[in-house]
C-alpha cells in the first residue's frame, strides 16, 4: 500500500470515528433528556408537590447559564491549548459516569433532587464536549465534504436514536419480565435502561478516542486565568459585529431559530400527550419514527448543503417547518393522525436545519479558532434558551384570555413558530457565502 493511499484510509478511518460520536453519545439526548429519564423523575420520583415540571425546567436553566458564562472559555482553550480530543473524551466519560449515577435514583420522593443534580450536570457536561466535538469538524473534513460529513453525522445519531429507543421499548419498558430477568420491582427495567446508555456511550466513543487524531498546540500559546480569559472573549464579542459582520448576524439569528428548534423537540411530546391523547408507548414510537425521518432528512440535506450551500438548506427546513406547525394547529381537530403527519414532516426539516447550521459555522470560522467560534455559537444559542418556553406558555395563555375553551396545549405552537420566523427572517439578511477572512 502507497504512502498516499494510506493516508486516505487513516483520513476516512478519523472521519468516520469523529461522525460516530454523535452516534456514541446519542442515549443522552434520546433518553436521558428526552423520552425516558425525565419522564421517570416526574412519574415515578416526584410527588406533585415537589412540581417536577418546574423543577426540571429550572435545572435546564441553570445548566444553561453556567454554560453562557464558561463555553467562549472552553472554546478558547481547545483553540489556543489544542487537545481538543483530550477535552473531548473528558467530558464524554463524565456523562457516562454521571448516566450510570441515574441508575441509582429510586422511585421515591427522597431521591427526586439528586435526579435533579444528574439531569442538569449531565446536561452541562454534554453542550461542553459538543463545542469541542463541533470544533473538529473542519479537521476531519475538507471544504467540498464539509457539508456531507456533518449530514451524515446527525444522521448517525438518529439512527442510533431509533435503535436505543427500540431496545428500551422492546427489552426494558415493555415486557412483564424485562431484558435478563430484571425485576420490576422499583422500576428496574427503566433504571437499567440508564446504565445501558452509559455502556454505549462507553463503548462507541473508542474510536473516536484510538482514530482521530487530536489537535496540536498553538506555538504562541500563553496560559490565561479564567478570569483574563474571560475579559478577552468580552472584548472580542463587543467588536464581532465591526470586524466580522456576517458571523455576528448568523450566530444571533441561529441562536433565534435553533431555540425554536429544541423547542420543538422539548414540547412535542407533551404536546402529543395533551393535545393528541398519546401515551407512554405511543411516544415512543413516534420517537423511533421521528429520529428515523429526521435522520433521513439530515443525510439528504448534508448532500444537498454540499452543491446549495448551507444557508440555502437552512432558509428551506425552517419555511418548511413553519409551513408544518401551522398546519398541525390548523388540522388539529382531525386527531391523531395530524399528529404523526405533521410532526414527522417537522422532524424531516429539523435534521438539515441543525446540520447545516453546524456546517455554516465551520465554513466562515477563521482557522484556528473554530473552538471559539463554537463556544459562542453555544453562547449565543444559551442567551436566548428561554425563548421557546416563555412564547410556548405566553401562546398556551393568551389562548385562554382569548376565550378558547378546549385543546390549548396546541396554541403552544404558535409561540414556537414565530420564533422559527424571525430567526429566519434575520437569516435571510446573512450572505450565504461569508468570506473565510473574517477574523473575530
């Protein structure tokens, strides 16, 4: 084998094992923020007077505050320190040990704060390792396959998302007698499902750690405290707008949008619930369904963002979006059917508009500080984290001011969609071909 022809294999050996990790950490997402971990602290933890609801809510929040303040220093430090794999792999293996720690939370009241602690450290932990794991993209990529490989990234998360969600289904939540005899006695299967997840976590994120190789120090680079660090990342933000105005423009309207785009994964199964008179095991399924379509829909558009370009993709899924939610209000009263419809065609659109917003950020991120760009891309996007729950429940209010006196819960869409419509509005105002000499 020549030189050259194994360079490519250990170059597609790398790429391959970077896109696996969205794979590998795909349990956290899909059941430890989403489907089954939540689920089992409000239902079977929490008593209503501990508001489990609220709770969970203000545990997000915090998470996401004490990310705002550290994730411009994160993303400096892999730039200017480099070993943005160490950081990586770091933060990966701390949420496995903090998703085995879930195993631990017993179906009592008791145990209801240390749940919290877990959902909202786990969550800290994951944004912080994606802005190292975002910031490799351009390492593991070229300018004409940038787009691709970020596609077929998430697409690899997606499945690994339909996967996980039907072995918990079929082996865990829905047997009388679980997976390798599990009692059901205080909830067993499910707190199994939590240390399968971090045994897959575990053991998906090797090749990453063995294949991809990790990122070298700048030779200029001088330690800074926290604190100068911090002062410095200021600094830059206050001139970002005079000295890169398109970078500046994209990471507002993408932080507008993206909120709009969780919020849509946070309140669509409560919307299902409420709105569409869907249980447990029926979200369930539409999750599998849901991660399968989005997967799809994020492999597609990864192709797509390679010949169109990356905002072009993104203006497409957020208007097709829109177009889905207001039909979900629209036909609401047909039943379920609206449901699976409406929110599969939402959840084709939402995987190419995250991918590509991943891609749109490497391609005009200067060289050498994708790292920092990233963090405030996370910055950004936690400013405004509020957004989709305070226009959700203001949407849900104004419905009963309004004199509504059934269905609410589906006004809620609204308030998610207006936020779609100005993020997009504001994105229609960004070049779609930003120079890469913008410097921050």
């Amino acid at each position: 084998m020549s030189k050259v022809a194994k360079a490519t294999r250990v170059k597609i050996r790398g790429t391959f094992s970077w896109a696996l990790w969205d794979w590998a950490q795909q349990p956290y997402p899909t059941l430890m923020q989403t489907f089954i971990f939540p689920v089992y602290l409000a239902s079977a933890v929490a008593t209503m007077d501990q508001k489990p609801d609220v709770q969970l809510g203000l545990a997000t929040t915090i998470a996401g505050l004490v990310l705002a303040l550290t994730a411009p220093v994160i993303g400096r430090r892999s730039d200017e320190a480099g070993r943005r794999k160490f950081w990586l792999m770091l933060n990966t293996y701390v949420l496995v040990i903090i998703t085995a720690l879930s195993f631990f939370i017993e179906p009592k009241p008791e145990f209801f704060i240390f749940g919290l602690i877990l959902y909202g450290l786990g969550s800290f932990v994951q944004e912080t390792a994606f802005i190292n794991y975002y910031a490799m993209l351009s390492s593991v990529s070229t300018p004409k396959t940038i787009g691709r490989i970020s596609g077929y990234a998430w697409g690899l998360g997606y499945a690994g998302g339909i996967i996980l969600l039907l072995i918990a289904l079929i082996g865990f939540v829905l047997p009388d007698v679980a997976w390798f005899g599990i009692p059901q006695e205080d909830a067993l299967p499910v707190r199994s499902v939590f240390l399968f997840a971090a045994i897959w976590i575990a053991v998906f994120s090797i090749p990453m750690m063995l294949r991809v190789p990790e990122t070298k120090r700048k030779t200029s680079y001088e330690k800074m405290s926290v604190v100068a660090a911090y002062k410095q990342t200021i600094r830059e933000i206050g001139t970002l707008r005079k000295q890169a105005p398109e970078t500046f423009k994209f990471l507002i309207s993408s932080a507008i949008y993206r909120d709009g785009l969780a919020g849509v994964f946070t309140f669509g199964a409560v919307l299902g619930t409420l709105a569409f008179g869907f249980d447990q095991t029926s979200i369930i399924f539409f999750g599998i369904a849901g991660n399968l379509v989005a997967g799809i829909g994020a492999a597609v558009g990864g192709r797509l963002d390679d010949l169109l370009g990356s905002r072009t993709i993104i203006v497409a899924s957020l208007i097709g979006l829109i177009v889905a939610g207001t039909g979900v209000f629209v036909f609401a009263g047909a039943g379920p059917i609206t449901y699976w419809i409406g929110g599969l065609i939402l959840c084709l659109f939402v995987g190419p508009a995250q991918a590509s917003s991943r891609t749109f950020v490497s391609r005009f991120a200067p060289a050498g500080r994708e790292g920092e760009v990233f963090g405030m891309y996370q910055l950004t996007g936690r400013a405004v984290s509020f957004l989709s729950g305070t226009m959700w429940s203001l949407a849900i209010s104004l419905s009963f001011v309004f004199g509504v006196e059934k269905n609410n819960t589906v006004w809620g869409i609204w308030g998610l969609m207006l936020i779609l419509l100005v993020g997009l509005i504001l994105l229609l105002r960004v070049d779609p071909k930003p120079k890469v000499a913008e410097t921050i």
